[in-house]
C-alpha cells in the first residue's frame, strides 16, 4: 500500500495514529515475536523519546516517526556501524527527495545548514554474543513550520529549509530503501560506507567536549574508527574513542 521500494524491509507494517512512542511499540512487538524488518510507523507521539533520556517532539502529522526492527544475525560489535550507517541512509534520501545539503553530525544527528532535522535514537536488547534485536528509530521533521521555544534555534525542517512542502510517504520510502542498500552493502563493504559517512560528517575537525570518568575532557574530534567510535585527540596527544552510548560529546 506504502508503493514501497524495499525487498526485505517492512514487509510488516505497523500504523498507528497516536501511539507513545514507535520504539517503545517495536521493543513490545519484538518479545511477542515480530520480525526482522518490521515497521512501525505513528501520526503522532505522545511520548517520543531522543538520546540521553531527552523527550522528541512528535506532533501529529508533521513529521515522519518511526521504527524498523532489525533481528537478523547481527554482532554486539557492529551495532555502533549501524547505527551511524542509518544516518548515512537518511542523509542520502533526504538529499535525493529534497535537494536540501544534509550533513550529519557524529553520531547520527542529520543537520542543514547546523541545525538539526532529524534524530536516530537506536535500542538494543544483547545476549553476550549476539543482538536479539534492534529497534532503529528515526524521526525526521518534514513539515514543521515552528518549533518549541526552547527548540527554535536548533531544530529545523525540510519544509523550512527547502521552501516548499515535502511528501512524508514518497521520502519514508526512500528512507526505507537506502536503509536496506547499506545493510546490504555492511558488513563486506564497510570501508567504503564509513569514507561516504565521514564525507559527510560535520564533527570531524571540530573541537569537542565529552566526559569520561566524571571528569570533562577537551579534543578535536579526528576520526571515525572501523568500528564507528569517534576518535578524540586530547591536547596531551592522548587519543580516546568514543562510543556513542558511553559519553555525553558537547559541542557537536
Ligand atoms: C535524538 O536525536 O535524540 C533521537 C530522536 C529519535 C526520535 C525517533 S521518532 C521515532 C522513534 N520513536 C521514538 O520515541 N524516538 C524515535
């Protein structure tokens, strides 16, 4: 019904006009036995959930929210990849649908011009050896004309940036089909995903804040390393990597 471009991806889908949050929807699904590549997609949330314990706006109609449920063997190891390489797939299919420059900033944040129009907030539930399953949750600001008070300076969408109303069904589906290309592409083609990510990435170069230990440390954010860590060199030269769960990065 979605005219969708995908082979693997969201051969179930899940709709809901109002709905707390697609990730909480798609973890509940996932214990009573959804499968790989599920898609659960909402009008609305009404209690939509960012990184680091943040809230996400998710007014009804505006935005694209949703959740696709990876299950398919995948390592403990690789999850930091994916989770960068589902910013990569927005990036591409926002630049493909809209024109707009989409840039991300480490890990998976999609900005235009610094602000930001997209956010992926990724859960997992891991066995010691082996990831049960994924829920990669994307909310793209597609419509959005004003944003909360405290939002307005950061936040952005493509309406607002490219001057003119934006299809949600048409960039969901492209959405969808470049997320299946770079699972298809990962992990054999890995170095060639993370050279596109990084041409793409606006923290590299930058100075960054994180916190390590308790402690506030200061760095220019170098690299990405194979395994997706952001690569921090400390003004003694000490090098930290940084994975997108552990540390608060600032600045970025
Ligand atoms: C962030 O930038 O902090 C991540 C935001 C992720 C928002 C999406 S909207 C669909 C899915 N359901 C949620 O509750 N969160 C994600």
């Amino acid at each position: 019904a979605l005219g969708l471009k995908t082979k693997l991806l969201a051969k179930r889908i899940d709709c809901y006009d109002r709905i707390d949050s697609t990730n909480e929807e798609a973890k509940r699904k996932a214990l009573a036995g959804a499968p790989d590549g599920s898609l659960f997609v909402a009008e609305e949330q009404t209690g939509g959930k960012g990184r680091l314990g943040r809230s996400w706006t998710s007014p009804a109609g505006q935005g694209l929210w949703f959740t696709v449920l990876l299950r398919s063997s995948l390592l403990p190891s690789q999850a930091a990849n994916i989770t960068l390489l589902a910013g990569l797939a927005v990036c591409r299919a926002i630049q493909r649908n809209t024109g707009c420059a989409a840039m991300i900033k480490w890990p998976n944040d999609i900005v235009i011009e610094s602000k930001k129009v997209c956010g992926i907030l990724t859960e997992m539930a891991a066995e010691m050896d082996r990831i049960e399953y994924m829920a990669v949750g994307i909310g793209v600001n597609v419509n959005n004309e004003n944003f909360p008070e405290e939002l307005s300076v950061k936040a952005t969408s493509l309406r607002l940036e490219s001057g003119s109303f934006i299809r949600r069904v048409p960039l969901l589906q492209e959405i969808l089909f470049e997320l299946e290309t770079v699972l298809k592409d990962f992990p054999l083609h890995t170095e060639s995903l993370l050279r596109e990510y990084k041409s793409r990435c606006v923290s590299l170069n930058r100075r960054v804040g994180f916190i390590r230990e308790n402690r506030k440390m200061v760095g220019v954010a170098e690299d990405i390393s194979p395994s997706g860590e952001l690569i921090v060199r400390c003004d003694d030269g000490t090098k930290f990597p940084i994975s997108s769960g552990e540390v608060t990065v600032q600045g970025i």
